[in-house]
C-alpha cells in the first residue's frame, strides 16, 4: 500500500475532489495529485481520465477551473491530475523561469546531469501514478485515457503514441505539437535531454506519427485567437497526420485564446468524448 496523505477532500456532484501527496520513486520528491473520485465510484470500479496540464500548473488548475467534475460525474468517469514537475529539488536554476523547471516539467524523462534526478515527469506518470491509482482506487484498470491542455497536450500526444494500445482515446486543448521546433521545446529539451537533438524527436507528436503502430484518432481544440500559437504549430501536426494517414480532428475555434475560459468552454464536449471511448 502507498504512503498517501490527503491534503483536502471535498464533496463535489456526490463524488470527491480530493488532493493527495505521495513520496515518488520516480522524482524522488513528494509529488502532489488531484483526484476526482465520481460517486459511481462507490459501487463499482470506474474507467480513468488523465489530464495533464500545462506550464506553470499545479493539479489546482484543471481541478478549480475546468468544470470537470460535474461531467465527470454524469458520466462514471475518475479523473487523475498530476503535478507538472518536482518541486523543491535544490537544482540551480530550478525556479528562474516559468518555461524550465519547477512547473515545467514538459512530460520528459530528464538524461542531463542535475535534472536526471528529479525531472522523470514521462516516467511518472506513464507508469508510477497509473500503478498507483490501480492499487488505491476503485478503477478499471484496463479503461484508461489521456487529455491535457497546452505542454500536457504534448505530454498526453506523446504517451499515446509511445504506448500504442494503453489508452482508449486521446485528445488535446492547444498542445504544442512540434516541441522540437518550438521554442518553448527547444529550451526544455536542450536543458533536459542535451545538445544531441535526435534524442529530442522521443518527445515530438509530431515526429512520432511517422513510427506510430496505433492509428487512434486524436481530436484537437484550438483557439485561433491563442497568442501562444506560434509555439504551438497545429499546423505541423495536421501535416504529419496527412502524410501518415493518421486519423485527426483539429478544430480551430475562432475567438479563443489559451486560458480555462477556453478549456472550460469545450470541456463537455471532451468529456463526452472520452466516457464514448472508455465505455465502448
């Protein structure tokens, strides 16, 4: 049994928000998560949604701003928010920008000295957290999937189309597609993975459709008013799903730009998607 300590716990559309820290064998750090237990949850085991969020989040973000829960309670699903990096580690220069280090964790198994150590975000919650919350919760552990929004919608690209047959659906608000040609990925990935850049394309969507052995559909959100687009690139993930006949629903809404006033307006929508695809 883990080691797990409740921060806070709230009843929430008769389920339960609660906050929960961890010691992680992963970071080596505590790791905070956000649950959202629905109360189906009570009565029998429940499929799993993962979201992962974007720079400078915590598990606050998504789990105060999105508008979740409610749908996530009509529909039986449980929602898992981790974290986006370590806190607190001690590396130099850990908390000088918001796009390196803490809360900006960009999804990555960290190989350069200094972040290697801490800075396993992909391994974490690819494998630790999901075993985690099998062993805790109420689960289905063979219904799970995986959306985020912005850096998470990278990280949520990334472990679908690392871990083909792990996920039931997958589906993104304004992910940055193209890390390594972005510069938000380019300094991540330069601090976290080296000089060497053909170990950065492990972490790029949009360079991993060309090896995908899974044609799951992605569905896509984005504003077209994001003033972080140029970052982004929709473009380059459109491309490589063309040319790789990969199966892609981008939705480019006009008038919205990057916040929770976005996410949280198409959120039902994605909900609905997903509960589809983890009861199908």
């Amino acid at each position: 049994m883990a080691d797990l300590k409740t921060l806070s716990d709230n009843l929430n559309f008769d389920g339960h928000t609660r906050f929960i820290e961890h010691m992680s064998s992963s970071t080596g750090t505590p790791m905070t998560f956000a649950i959202y237990e629905p109360p189906q949850a009570k009565s029998q085991p429940v499929p799993i949604l993962y979201w992962l969020s974007g720079l400078t989040c915590t598990a606050d973000n998504f789990t105060v701003k999105a508008g979740a829960q409610r749908f996530a309670a009509q529909h039986g699903v449980m929602l898992v928010v981790p974290d986006t990096s370590p806190r607190n580690t001690g590396i130099a220069g850990e908390d000088d920008a918001y796009d390196l280090g803490s809360g900006a964790g960009f999804y990555v198994n960290a190989t350069t000295e200094g972040w290697r150590d801490h800075y396993r975000m992909y391994d974490y919650v690819t494998s630790e957290l999901p075993e985690l919350i099998k062993a805790e919760f109420n689960v289905d552990p063979e219904r799970e999937s995986v959306f985020g929004h912005s850096m998470g919608g990278h990280g949520a690209l990334v472990c679908t189309l690392r871990n083909p047959g792990r996920y039931r659906s997958v589906s993104a608000f304004a992910p940055i597609c193209a890390p390594t040609m972005s510069g938000l990925g380019q300094k991540a990935f330069g601090a976290y993975l080296g000089e060497d850049e053909n170990t950065w394309a492990a972490y790029d969507a949009h360079l991993l459709l060309e090896y995908a052995s899974e044609r799951l559909p992605i569905l896509v959100d984005q504003g077209a008013s994001d003033e972080f687009i140029g970052n982004l690139m929709p473009e380059k993930l459109q491309e490589a799903c063309d040319k790789y006949d990969h199966a892609l629903t981008l939705r480019m809404r006009a008038g919205y730009d990057h916040s929770y006033y976005f996410v949280s307006t198409f959120m039902q929508e994605h909900m609905a998607y997903h509960a589809a695809a983890l009861k199908g």
